[in-house]
C-alpha cells in the first residue's frame, strides 16, 4: 500500500476563486493510501516546495499527487522537489485543477467535486506507479556523416574542429559533391572550386576526419549514441594508401570512350580516372565496365605505367564495421530525368541541356575549357533560351515532375544568363518564367542586375515546344504579358530540371529507420522547431536531402546539424525518458505485430528460453524494446493483444485505474 | 454515476494526447473557455495509446460519451500514433455501432496545441450530443449501479 | 444568363479546376492555333475564374481552338485548359437553342480555311 | 479420398520425409472425429479419418507441434492454409518442420444441424454422393442433403485455394469462390439501432464463457490472454452480467481483427450456437471497405490493416455518416 | 398415478405458475433452454437441454456478499436471501440424477447453504425420455430413463401426459392441480418405458460400461501412458465442463467498482489453466494434468468417495459439444483397453 501525500494548490485566487481548496484537501486527505493532505497558496514557489519535501520525509510518503496547474507547466518542478526529499520523481502525479478546473468553471460546488475526482484519479494513478529510474546508455564519440557534399563536408569539418572523429562515406570516387560540378555560386559570383576545393583540402587533412570514398552504407544497427554501421568500400582497383594521383595511368589508358559523369557525359574519359584535378582523396579509380583488363583480362597499361605499383585487378569489395554515437544523412539531390518532357527536345537534340550541363560548359574546367560552345557543333551560341520551372510545381495528377518548387533555379538562371551576356556580349539570351523567386540576401538585386545592367530578356511565361530543325532549335512560347505567342529560332536551350533527392536516400532512409515524406525528401523532427534532426533519435539532416535549398542555406544546416551532434556526442551518457514500453516476455509470444506500428524501430525480437510451467522449457520469440530509442508513444501497447507489451508511467492499469475513479 | 435523486448529469471522459489536445485544452483554460465540468480528462502520451478497452471500461464504469482527441493526422509527435489511433477507433466505432449502441457516444476529434477555442467547442458539441443521447444504459456494467 | 451563373455551368461542365492554374502559359506556349486566336487557352482559365465569360462566349476563339489536347497535355498542375474551351463552346451551343445550325446547311457554310480537325472533332462530339 | 491420403501418409513416413502426421481420428460416431497426431502406419490404417465431418482447423495445433524436433505432415484445407499462413506471418509457426500436403474441401456437415432436423436415436449415417445417409434406431433413414446441413462456414466459404503447401493431394489447386459472406452482416447492418441491440442481446446474451470460440481460434494464440490474465484488470470467468459479454466478445473480435482469416472455427465450436463470425466479419467488411480489400492469410504481408495507416484514411465519424438504411 | 390431456397442459402451466414460478424446457436458438413459463411458452420436443437443468440450484455466477467503503471503513452487506418456490418441469431422468450427486457435495459439511435454499425450494417434475440420442448412456450408471426420480415422474403417451407424484412435495404440486387430472394406470406408460428402454440397449452407447474401472487401482489410472494421447487435441475451453449436469467446481472473485467490492462465486472449469491457482503458481500445469483431473474425477475419486457413485449421469451433453470430439466416453474406453 502507498503512502500517499496530497498537496492542493490555491495559485493565489487562480484556483481558490472557484475552487474550494480546503474541502478538497479534506475530501482526498480521506481516501485510501492518502496519509497526508494540505493545501498551499502557491505550491510552486520555494516555501510550497518546501512543504512538500518536508511531508515526504515526515510521513515517509510513497507517493504525491499534487492538485495545481497542468502538468505541462510544474510536472517537472514537483518532480525535482521529490528527487531532492528521497522520492522517486515517477511517484508524483498532477491533478490539473487550473486550466481544467478553475479557469473554465464559474459554480465553486462543480468545480470542487470536479477537483476532486481529477484529484481521486491521480491517487488511483499513483497507487499504481513504481519508482522509474531513466535508462542510461554510453555514447560512442564519433560521428557518421553519409555524403561528401558541401552540406557533409561542412558538418564533418564542424563536428571535427569540436574535437570528435567524423567518417564521411561517400558513394562516388571522391567527395565534393554537385557543388564541385558548379561554375560560380550566385549571388557573389564567386567560383565553386575556389570556395569548396579547400573545404575538401581542410577534410582531407583534418586529424579528426577520415574520408571513406567511394563507399556505401550497407547495414545500420543500434540506437542513438549506440549505432554500429556497416560500410561497403568499393574496390577501386587501386590501392588507395599507396596511389600518388600523379595521373599517368589515366593519359595511358586506351580505352577512351567511357562516359565522364563529372562532365554528365558531356565528355570521355579513360577506364581508369581520376573524377577531377583537385579530387579528394586524389586517387585513380578503374571502372569496372569499361576496364579491358577488368572485362577480357587483356591489357594491364596502367598497371605497366604505374610507378609504384597501385594497380590491383584482384581487388573486391570490402566491408568495415565501425560503432558511431550519431549519424548524419547528407545525401544530397540529382536533378530529374526529363523523359516525361518531350515537348523541350532534351533526348532529340544535344542543344538542349540541364542548367547543371550548362554549368559544365561554362566551367574552365570542363569539356570545352571554359569557353562556352553548343555540344552538337561547338560553335558559339548566339541565342540562348533558358526555360525555369521545368518538372517543377507540377500537379501530382500531371503524373510527370515534383509538386513543389525546387527553389534554386530562379538564382542560378540569373546567374547563367548574366554570365553568359558578360562573356559574350553578343549572346540573346531569354529566360521564361513563370515567377522569379528570389527570396535572400542580395538576392533579389542580383535578378535585377541580370535584367537592368544585362539585358537579359525575361518573359514571363512558359516553352510550350522546342522542335530542332536545320541546325536551329524553334522555340515556341507564350508571352502573357504581351499576349503573345513567341518564335524563337534559339542556338541552345537551358532547361532548370526540377531537382529531387538523390536515389540512394530512400534505402537509406529504411536502414535508419528515418522517416521520408512523399517526395522521399528525409523528414525532420519537427519542422520549425527541430528542422535538423530526423525524428529518429541521433540521426541528423544536413542539406537538400532535407528539403531544396542553396549552398548558404545548405551550409548553415550543416552547421546547425554539427552543433547537434557536438552536443549529443559531448554527453558521456544518455538519460532516456523513462516513460517507455516495455514487454513481459513471459507473455509475450513474439507475433510481431508491434513491431510492425513502432515508428522508431525499438522492437526487435530475440529467442529467449523459457522454463514451462510444467517443468520443460522451450524456445520461443519474443519481443524486446531497446529504452533509449523507445519514446513512449505507446502504440506497441494497444496493438498487442495479450498486454505483454506496457508503457512506464502509462501502464494499461494506471490509465483503466483513472477511467475507473473517474466513473465512480 | 449519480446518486439516484439528483437529476442525471451526463459523465464524460475525454482522453487527450499529452502533446497536442492536452496542451489545446490548457490553452482552453488560459483562455477561460468554459464548457461543462461534466468532461474529465485523462492525459495519455498519443492518441494511439487509448486501447478500445480503456473506452468500454468507461462505459462499463458509468461513462455516457467517451472522447478521444490526439494531433490532426500528420503532426503526431510520435509521427504515426494518430493514424494508428484513427484506424482503430474507427473500427471500434462502427463495432459499437454494429451492436446496436447509440450513435454519437463515442467520438474521435484532433485539437492542436493551438485550438483552445477548438476543445471548447467540441466539448460543448460533445456534451450536447450525450445530453440529446441520454443516459448510457446498452454498455453500463449492472454490477456498477448504485442499490 | 447571368455571367456568374454562366460560369458555374462552364465550371460545372469542364469538370476541372481552374484555381489550380498557376499562370505559367505553358499551354498558350504550346497552343499551334494560337496566333489565330483572339482569346488563348491560358485566358480561357482565367477568364472563366473570373467570371469573364461574355467574351469568350462571343469570340471567334472558341471555334478556332483545333481540340488538339496539347495544351492538357503540357499543363504541368493538370488543369486542362482544352476542357474550359469545350465548355465554353457548348455553353455557346446551348445559349443558341433551337438556332443551332441543320447538318444540312452545313456544307455551304464550310470555309477553305477551316481545319479538318475542327469538323471531325465537331463531328464527333455533336452528331449521336 | 481418405485412402489416398493414408497412403501418401504412409509414403512420406516410410522415405522419412515427415517423422509423424496430424490429421483426425475417428470416434464413436462418425461425427465426433479428434485433431491427432499419428506416428506409424498402423495407426494411420486403424483411426485416420477423412469424412463430411472433419471440419476441425488443425493449423493451430501446428503452433505446438512444429516446435517439437522433427517434422510433421499436416494435411491442410484451404481455410486451414489460410489460417496457417497467418500463423507464418506472425512467427508462430515454424514453417521448415512442417511437410504440408494440401486437400480440397467441399465442404464439412453440421451435426447440430442434423440434429435439428428433428432426427434423433441416430445409429450411423454414411456418405453418398454429395447426401448424408442417416440411420436411426427406429430403422428409419433419412436422406439429408449435404449442402443443407453445411457448417456456416463452409455454406460461405471464401476460397478452394490453398495458399501455402508442399505439395497438393490432387496436384491442382482451388480457386477462390463467389460468396455471400457478408450479406448477413449487411443485414444487420440495415436493421435500426434498436433492433440491432436486442439482435446482439438476444445473442450475446446466451454466452456461458466456456471460451471454446477463443481457445479454437488460430489466431487467438496469445500465451496468456488478458480475460485469463488477473493482472490485465479485466479478467473474468464467467458472463457476470450484460456487459461482460458485450466486452469479451468485442475485444475478442477486436484483437484478431485484422488476422482473422474468417476460417469459422468460432462460430462452428459455439455450444450456444452464437454467430460469433458475424463480428469477426464485421470487423472484415469494414477493414475492406474503408482501407482497401484485405484477406488476412492469403499472403506474406506481415502489416495488416489494424497495424497499418495512410494519410488519408477515413476520419471515425464516417461510422456515422456512411451509407446503409437504418443508420 | 394420475393423467391429463395434452389439450389441457397450457391450463397445467397456469395453474402451476399460480402459485409458483414455472420453469420448463423451450425451443431457442441454441437449441432447447429453461425458461420461466408465461401464456404461450411451450415446452420443448427436444430430448434435452443445451443447458443443463444444474444451473437453478448452482447458477453460473452467485453473488456471495458486497463490501462497502465509506472513507476508511468497511461495511458488509449480503444478498438477500430468495424466499420463492418454484417448479422444475420436464427434467430427464440423467439430470435428476445429476442433483443426487450435487447434493453430496454441496449439502455434506460444510453445507453450502445458498445451494440448500435453492433445493429446498424447488419441486422437479422428472420426464421420462422416449426419444434417446445416439449420445445417451445413462444405463451405464444405472439410471432408467424411463423411470426418472423425481417429486413428480411424468410421461408423454398418446394424447395424456401421465403424472406420478414420488415425494411428499410431489404430493403437494399435484394435490393442488386437483381437478385437472383424472386417475389413470400406471400400464398405460408400460409400452413406452419397454420401447425406450429398448432404443437405449440398442444404441451405439447401449452396452457401454464404466463398472471396469472400478477393477484398476487408483495410480494406475493416473500413470496410464493413454492420457497424453487423449489430451493432445483438448483446447483447454471450458465447454464439457458448463453444459456438464455434475461439474459442481466454482472460484470465488472479486469485482470493484470503486464504492464497493462484490464477491461473487462463479463456475470454474478444471480445464481452464488458472485453475486452482494459488499463491505458489498452480498444481496442475499442463492441459494433460487439467484433462487427466476432469476424468479422474468422475470416474475415480467421485466413487472412491461417494459409495462407488460416478460423478457422471451419461446425459451425453459433452459428447455433443466438445470442439474437438473429445468424450468421457472415449476417455473410458481408451483407459480400460490399457487393463485387459
């Protein structure tokens, strides 16, 4: 039996205006287990405290209820002033009799009886709780960062200057993501490579960061603070440690007709490669599928001209498993494929370019050197038609693009237009649109700049078909300002693709069990107020993984996310809510189907022996949940048909305990 | 339940999600917004916590209406808790239904964190409605009546 | 008929919703008649959201649109313009009543320039 | 059909591929045949049975026995590979130590039926080409044609398929059939609020808590149910009054919703003759209405639409709202 | 011996439920049930009750006392006691018997006075059965359903329904139906009694005996290896047990509204795994045990300790019922093949 404490609150008037406070206290102080009952002005202050410290360790109470304000506001108050007087903070329960009471009530004699039976339910609670003490769990003082993009590098660097080891895993051959791909970044017009290039530096030589490139996450286990990740490294065919990146295997190889994904296939590159001059890890990587050696066994140049004998044609695929206290998703975005917009030619003809391929053709860096050339006849371009919003804002009925607005493409169509004009004076260029959206910094400015100083021809509405004919790209479109429509025999097209994240997301989603909205963009805890973490327990958002955004943007996020991690990984421990499920192995009989509603993945099912009651054992399933991802919500609890599966603090016989008091 | 010689005064227990309605009807409170004493509410982590059982338990104990109230669908804190929920009060529902119970004695309503006016008013609608009902005799436990 | 109630009958036979346009003009872009009109397909929506529908019913526009389909089929939020035009049309047919004209006066009135299309589609939707 | 399967029994003991065999034994009369399990041909010869009568679902049985060493050969009707399947899908199960030969079922007789034809003193009754031929003491026999004094179950039978086996007695499969099964439900459904309490008192009411209905269902398997759990806080032995049975008999229906694979046990084993499938079904006829048509059983899809959501389901006061007279 | 019409039996049940509540057999869903007579009701045809007539002497659940709280004090008010008479009509001879044998339970020492109450207050007007089931083997107890006990014995012939009083309560029921009933011969019901008689020994049942296992010592039976075979398919439900006439095993429990506790005793089954719980955990843990316990019992211990009695009527209500087609006399036989 408890020992139960009652302690009535008067907040000032708040509550005794319409509540008669001494009958209240009376009334409860009679109920069973109640040993004690009083009633204070204001129970929250010091002296109220006070009280309440002193009746547990006078009355030896097992037990508070304590009639006040929502619990919302002084649960945890009322729960510390127990710890501090021996009590188990779990052993204190609220009876709102403010905002329930009180406030809505103008008759004292119902909003007394309503106070008590509020206050009778708590007791009934009370008689049925246990003393809680919050799971600890270690925390593994490192960091998992899933991408090498600007928004991964940047979280990765942060997380390392506070002093814990990061891993960046990234899929291609080396880290940098699309904004190495990029020519200059608006609105500063500052180039990418300048800006980014010593970030990767900086990463590459950070004592507290290894890279593992080329590499892909293959399995994660584990709970926040706790995750053991499994990573595949691809083999690369070189070995990494010993490879100088000094490129001669890659002037020598003969097979030269392998597509370069760095230039989106606007170029060749050789079997053996290296993605781009300041690539990191600077190491030479051979393609499986256009390799000779690798296909026919035939060949070995690279081996034969390598100075230091890097070449390993015998390599595979190796796994590392490593413990990590958080994860970060930077996975980043790809533009979509265009196959549903056959209107803009892009499969017909090679004028037609994503913005992303334009970026390229402008790059110094790219397939024509920085000068800017049509693909089909590298000639010089004379009119240019840049069309925004392409899969961008689509219905979902329209069954082709995304629904919502990508949200980099206004700036960058600025961009290229105005550099375009800059470079060469003698370019038309147009861009329709549908809005210029230009919320930022400088950034509406900068459009205007493109307009103002540039002359750049901004049309307000759409392409409605580009047809290529004698060497020629006939541009037809609507100009809703002027009501007309408008012919335009353009030399290249520039379509902005809607952009989308990047498809190795969504399985990756299901390996963290992170949630995905719709689009499978990562889904954040919460969208205002926690917009950089996953609902997930440990698991971090960095980047257009989260939602489109720019590269400031991206930045901030990640730096945001690093701040997130650097505070998770500085705890040596984690205090779980105590308020979890929990399940009776004895009858449970593992049918899983709670599992099935957890949205935190905490069940997982383990072979348990048992010893009958007739004196044999037997094996069988059941299910465990792992405190420190469990978060309460209790959905295991009502899917689970024997009750084996209970929730602390809100036990299936706390809460029918409280229906009962409040029915009698 | 009521002593016999008052009149009857319907009983209501409302079980409302800690992280959205409970907090809507705080905000009820801060906004002084009245609605009947009749309604007691039981603070519950989700929607998705409330077993079928809990509400016939009301019933069985002398409850005239039972209410649950969690996050509007897609803003659960737990993220999923409120489908679950709505999935299986709905079932539960129409079960009651099936057997022949009252409509309107059960009733499932999202109230955020924000919609004080919202828990007022439902409470008040709800309240109505078991007034209109009367007194819940098809699920109340015999054994429960006071002699 | 009242233009308010004109357009509840064109929103009620076009079956689309044109508070789902996002004015971009993709259809008028994509319009091959265009040039021949004097009302596009972007201001059929338009109009029609509008209640603006006495021009439209007056205009030659209605006629000249070839039912072609390709600006519902290029409207990126799916608000299929072509439907507005029809409904306007048979709105316009409706408003005639018994004035409509006799498949058999049909031949005399057929201009050179009319497109086929025109006369099949018509055909196709008015003779059951 | 008896015979083909004590051989194949016999088969499959002797080339060890099964250790054991779950069938039905005979009794004293033809009808009251027993779930058993058979170790040698001897015994298969002499008790294994297969007739108009052995309607028992054995996949439940297979809970216990395929977590015994060795395997068993289990011979499953359609309704039953439905109910086994389920059990696979929940882990309860153990799918390798089972040998699963799949028979067809056209349907299984209802004693008490027979009995309620005001035929009594019955000394034998045997099988003739689709009609039970019924013997009494008074030398009478009476001609009973099978479909008449079908089992519920079977006169609304959902499927000839059988879903999972290793191998089919006739080496062709069933399909799923045409029916009726939920018109009842419907029915009720139609009826005023009013007379559809006092069809469900008038039921329910008659309930004596044996828990037959929830001890032979497969999906039941729980190793304590909360109405046997006195910590669970609603345990109870018997109907004490109206409510008790309401509540049993909902959270009964309510906890296999979903994983009920309407295989009628419940209603079948009802010593009160309680319609027990009509909430089960009920529970059915809403989950495919409201959330897309759904057999529980019939594949490995482990989510069912209980432990399943999408963002735009039905909000609860459609219960109220939709269609259907009386409602 | 006295008779009356079957034209007249509405104006009997009148009569009867004059002075005293009626209760008789009628035609239900389930199949025939005891109903409390009113103009109309008509007594079934069925050989016998889903139900068995055990149910107004030892109802399925009985409250015992209520416990009342009033702040801290307890207050303690029992049911009151049920002061009616009331008339059992058309039980079978099997569960006429089947009182005999609750009485040795609950009227020896300690007497369970709700039961006494009930008892003495009941007149059982026994009919005979001309109509057997397959399922029938009340012979094998030596129980002659054509002559059941009774205060009142009563036959179905012709167009008569024959009445002969047995007891002096019997005496009393039929004096007070006075007029309504004109003397007859006790030959008249002779043919009938050799008919039914006739059909029982002719039954797949007829010759069944439980006299052998009397001849095995008691752990004999409790060892035999047959139980694990006969057990196997048993759900462990509760069905034999409730339509059972003999089971007599109740639990007593508890139910708290929150104002006050009612104890209440209800049926209990031997087949229900928290049988018998008790602080320790339970003594018969596997349904093979809780099986075995069900049989021995009536087939064992009930003779061992009532004078060679078995604690079964042979009314064949099991044989019915059970699910899985489990029988006491499958059981029987099984046990005794072991032993010859």
């Amino acid at each position: 039996m408890q020992r139960i404490g009652v302690f009535v609150c008067w907040c000032g008037s708040n509550i005794a205006g319409t509540v008669d406070v001494k009958k209240v206290a009376q009334t409860l102080g009679r109920e069973p287990g109640v040993v004690f009952s009083a009633d204070y002005q204001y129970m929250c202050s010091q002296s109220g405290q006070d009280l309440i410290k002193d009746s547990i360790k006078q009355y030896k109470l097992t037990g508070a209820v304590i009639c006040s304000c929502s619990p919302r506001m002084h649960e945890n108050t009322f729960r510390k002033a127990a710890a501090a007087a021996g009590l188990n903070p779990y052993m204190v329960e609220i009876a709102n009799i403010r905002e329930q009471v009180s406030w809505i009530h103008k008759d004292m004699a119902a909003g007394t009886e309503k106070a008590i039976i509020l206050g009778r339910a708590a007791i009934a609670k009370v008689h049925l709780n246990a003393p809680l003490i919050a799971g600890e769990s270690p925390v593994t003082k490192r960091a998992l960062v899933i991408g090498g993009g600007i928004a991964g590098i940047q979280t990765a660097l942060d997380i390392a200057d506070a002093g814990f080891p990061v891993d960046i895993v990234e899929k291609s051959p080396t880290i940098g993501g699309k904004m190495a791909q990029l020519d200059k970044t608006f609105p500063t017009l500052d180039c990418a490579a300048c800006i980014l290039t010593p970030k990767m530096v900086e990463a590459a030589q950070h004592e507290n960061v290894r890279i593992l490139a080329y590499s892909e996450v293959a399995e994660v286990k584990g709970f926040v603070g706790n995750f053991t990740v499994k990573i595949r490294r691809k083999a690369r065919y070189v070995k990494e440690d010993v490879c100088t990146g000094c490129g001669l295997c890659t002037e020598k190889c003969p097979q030269k007709k392998a597509p370069d994904e760095f230039n989106l296939g606007l170029s060749n590159r050789r079997a053996i490669y290296i993605p781009f001059a300041q690539a990191v890890p600077k190491v030479a990587t051979i393609d499986p599928d256009y390799c000779m050696m690798l296909k026919t066994g035939k060949c070995g140049v690279c081996s034969k001209v390598c100075g230091v004998k890097a070449i390993d044609y015998t390599q595979k695929d190796e796994f590392i498993e490593e413990n990590y206290g958080a994860i970060v998703a930077a996975t980043g975005f790809e533009p979509i494929g265009l196959d549903k917009f056959d209107e803009f030619a892009y499969s017909l003809s090679p004028d037609v370019v994503t913005s992303l391929e334009y970026e390229r053709l402008m790059n110094a860096a790219g397939p024509t050197g920085g000068t800017l050339l049509r693909p089909s006849d590298l000639k010089h371009p004379h009119t240019i038609v840049f069309v925004q919003c392409v899969g961008s804002r689509c219905d979902e009925k329209s069954e082709k693009g995304v629904p919502y607005c990508s949200k980099v493409c206004c700036m960058y169509t600025a961009k290229h237009a105005m550099l375009t004009r800059e470079k060469y004076p003698d370019t038309e260029v147009y861009v329709f649109y549908i809005d210029v959206r230009t919320p930022g910094k400088n950034f509406d400015e900068f459009y205007r700049r493109a307009v103002e100083q540039y002359d750049v021809h901004y049309i307000k509405g759409m392409v409605g078909k580009v047809v290529p004919e004698n060497g020629k790209l006939k541009v037809q479109a609507s100009d809703l300002l002027e009501n007309r429509q408008l012919h335009i025999d353009a030399d290249m097209v520039v379509l902005a693709a809607a952009i989308e994240p990047d498809k190795s997301a969504r399985p990756l989603a299901t390996m963290l069990t992170a949630s995905m909205d719709t689009n499978d963009f990562f889904t954040e805890a919460h969208p205002k107020l926690r917009p950089v973490e996953s609902p997930t327990a440990g698991v971090f958002l960095a980047g257009m993984c989260q939602g489109p955004k720019d590269i400031p943007e991206t930045v901030s996020q990640a730096s945001a996310c690093a701040a997130k991690v650097i505070g998770l990984l500085n705890k040596d421990r984690l205090v779980g809510n105590p308020c979890v499920a929990h399940s009776d192995e004895l009858m449970c009989n593992g049918c899983s189907q709670c599992a099935n509603v957890c949205p935190y993945g905490a069940i997982t099912y383990a072979d348990k022996e048992f010893r009958m009651p007739d004196r044999t054992t037997a094996v069988r399933r059941v299910a465990q949940v792992n405190p420190a991802v469990c978060q309460g919500c209790g959905a295991c609890t009502v899917t689970c048909p024997s009750g084996a599966m209970d929730l602390f603090g809100f036990s299936n016989n706390q809460i029918m305990a409280e229906v009962d008091a409040i029915c009698k | 339940m009521q002593v016999r010689n008052e009149p009857w005064k319907p009983l209501i227990v409302a079980f409302c999600c800690n992280w959205c309605s409970y907090a809507g009807a705080d905000l009820a409170g801060t906004n002084r917004l009245n609605y009947p004493a009749d309604v007691k509410i039981i603070r519950v982590p989700c929607s998705c916590r409330v077993n079928p059982l809990f509400i016939l338990r009301a019933f069985q104990r002398g409850a005239d209406g039972v209410i649950v109230c969690g996050c509007h669908p897609g803003d659960c804190h737990y993220t999923s808790g409120n489908y679950y929920a709505r999935r299986r009060m709905t079932l539960l529902f129409s079960m009651l239904d099936y057997l022949g119970i009252e409509k309107g004695r059960t009733r499932v309503e999202w109230v955020s964190a924000a919609e004080g006016q919202k828990f007022a008013e439902t409470m008040n609608s709800f309240v109505e409605t078991i007034v209109s009902l009367g007194e819940n005799k098809r699920l109340e436990d015999l054994r429960c009546k006071t002699e | 008929m009242e233009q308010q109630n004109m357009r509840e009958e064109i929103l009620f036979t076009a079956n689309a919703d044109p508070k789902k346009c996002m004015k971009c003009g993709k259809c008028s872009g994509a319009c091959p008649n265009y040039d021949k009109m004097e009302y596009h397909p972007h201001q059929f929506v338009s109009m029609v959201q509008e209640g603006n529908v006495e021009p439209l019913l007056e205009s030659e526009s209605l006629y000249l649109c070839l039912t072609c389909m390709v600006c519902v089929e290029r409207c990126p939020r799916n608000v299929q313009p072509a439907r507005f035009i029809e409904a306007v049309r048979l709105a316009k047919i409706r408003q005639q009543g018994e004035n409509r004209l006799k498949p058999q006066d049909v031949p005399e009135l057929i201009d050179e320039d009319t497109p086929q299309q025109l006369l099949v589609s018509a055909f196709r939707k008015y003779t059951k | 059909m008896q015979d083909r399967m004590i051989a194949r029994a016999k088969e499959l003991l002797e080339n060890g591929t099964v250790d054991r065999v779950m069938g039905w034994k005979k009794g004293e009369f033809i009808y009251d045949v027993t779930p058993a399990v058979f170790y040698t041909a001897d015994e298969l010869e002499k008790d294994f049975v297969m007739n108009a009568f052995t309607a028992a679902n054995v996949s439940k049985y297979l809970i216990a026995e395929t977590k015994k060493p060795g395997r068993i050969l289990a011979f499953l009707k359609p309704c039953d590979s439905y109910s086994f399947r389920q059990l696979m899908n929940e882990h309860r199960v153990d799918r390798d130590n089972v040998y699963i030969v799949g028979i067809p079922s056209w349907g299984k007789a209802d004693m008490e039926k027979i009995r309620a034809l005001g035929i009594t003193g019955i000394t034998d009754i045997t099988e003739k080409d689709g009609d039970l031929l019924v013997t009494t003491v008074m030398r009478e026999t009476h001609a009973v044609k099978k479909y008449d004094v079908y089992l519920e179950k079977c006169k609304n039978c959902k499927s000839k398929r059988i879903v999972v086996y290793d191998e089919l007695l006739d080496g062709e499969n069933g399909e799923d059939v045409p029916n009726n099964r939920f018109d009842e439900v419907a029915k009720i459904e139609a009826m005023p609020p009013d007379e559809r309490f006092a069809f469900w008192r008038g039921e329910l009411s008659r309930c004596i808590r044996c828990n037959a209905c929830r001890n032979v269902c497969p999906a039941c398997s729980c190793e304590k149910c909360v109405f046997d759990n006195p910590k669970s806080g609603v345990e109870n032995k018997a109907p004490a009054d109206d409510f008790e049975e309401n509540l049993f008999h909902i959270i009964r229906a309510y906890h296999v919703a979903g994983r009920c694979t309407d295989c009628g046990e419940c209603s079948r084993v009802c010593p009160q003759h309680i319609p027990l499938h009509l909430l089960n079904r009920k529970f059915i006829k809403d989950m495919n209405e409201l959330y897309g048509d759904y057999q529980a059983g019939e594949t490995e899809q482990v989510r069912h639409p209980v432990t399943n959501y999408r963002d735009d389901d039905a909000e609860p006061g459609i219960v109220y709202t939709r269609g259907g007279s009386g409602r | 011996m006295k008779r009356v019409n079957r034209s007249k039996l509405g104006d009997l049940f009148a009569k009867i439920a004059e002075a005293e509540a009626l209760y008789l057999p009628v035609d239900a869903p389930e199949g025939a049930r005891y109903e409390k007579w009113a103009p109309g009701k008509k007594l079934s045809n069925a050989t016998n009750t889903v139900r068995s007539a055990k149910d107004f002497f030892f109802p399925q659940t009985e409250r015992l006392y209520d416990v009342k709280r009033s702040g801290k004090t307890l207050e303690i008010e029992p049911p009151e006691t049920e002061t009616e008479s009331f008339v059992l009509f058309g039980v079978r001879a099997c569960d006429v018997r089947s009182f005999k044998i609750l009485d040795s339970v609950f009227l020896a020492d300690p007497v369970d006075t709700f039961y006494k109450n009930r008892r003495e207050r009941a007149t059982v007007v026994a009919l005979a059965c001309d109509r057997p089931e397959e399922t029938c083997f009340c012979g094998a107890f030596g129980i002659d359903a054509a002559a059941p006990e009774g205060d009142v014995s009563a036959w179905f012939e012709g167009d008569f329904l024959y009445l002969k009083a047995q007891s002096e309560k019997g005496e009393a029921l039929l004096a007070k139906l006075g007029d309504l009933l004109e003397d007859a011969d006790e030959k008249d019901v002779e043919t009938q009694q050799m008919r039914t008689r006739w059909m029982l020994s002719a039954l797949p049942l007829g010759k069944v005996s439980f006299e052998g296992m009397k001849k095995t010592d008691l752990m004999d039976h409790f060892k035999n290896e047959k139980w694990r075979s006969l057990s196997e398919a048993c759900l462990g439900c509760g069905t034999c047990t409730f339509v059972c006439p003999t089971c007599q095993c109740y639990d007593v429990k508890e139910f708290d509204d929150g104002r006050k506790i009612r104890k209440f005793r209800c049926w209990d089954s031997c087949m229900y795994s928290d049988f018998t719980l008790m602080a320790h955990g339970n003594s018969r843990n596997s349904q093979l045990e809780r099986f075995r316990q069900r049989f021995m019992h009536k087939l064992v211990y009930h003779p061992n300790n009532h004078d060679g009695e078995f604690g079964c009527v042979g009314c064949g209500r099991c044989l019915q019922k059970c699910p899985i087609g489990m029988n006491i006399v499958k059981v029987e036989k099984a046990l005794e093949a072991t032993h010859e």
